[in-house]
C-alpha cells in the first residue's frame, strides 16, 4: 500500500495552487532549490518506501515556498531508538 503514497506532500501543496501560481511555481521551485525541471519532476515521484530522498536543505527549502512548517513535508514519520537507548540495549 505505502508503495502508492508519495514520501512527500509535495503535489499535494502544488495542487492547492491556482493555475496562473501553479505555472509560476514549475517555473521558480527549480530554480530556487538549484536544480534541473526534471530532478524537481523526480523529488514529486519518489513513494513512500523508497530509497530515494530529497537532500535535507532542500525539504527545509520547500516547506519555506509552501509556507508550512518545518516537519510537514514528509507524508511519514521516521522512527528509530536514541543513542541512548541502543545504549542501554533497548
């Protein structure tokens, strides 16, 4: 099932555009993150599940174009034990 679901909301915030902001933004988001139309067609497509990712300061940039709050991106949590708690052979 998770194979379906994209790892980021990122056309669901796209969606939410109208026309004219949505051309406005194929055209900008490339740009402003530095990379090519098609690496920014590519970080749309990557599924929940998959080992692909998008670089870090490139999440944090788009949670600031979309004006949302940092964390609000991923479409999953990433889960794990602390140090500590592999530590203590938790």
């Amino acid at each position: 099932m998770s194979e379906n679901i994209e790892k980021y909301k990122i056309n669901a915030f796209l969606d939410n555009l109208t026309i004219k902001e949505y051309k406005f933004a194929m055209k900008t988001i490339p740009k402003v993150l530095d990379v090519s139309m098609n690496t920014f067609h590519n970080y749309r497509r990557i599924k929940l599940g998959d080992p692909q990712d998008i670089p870090y300061e490139k999440v944090k940039q788009l949670e600031i174009l979309f004006g949302i709050e940092s964390g609000t991106l991923e479409n999953g949590k990433t889960s794990g034990k602390s140090l500590a708690q592999l530590f203590r052979g938790e």
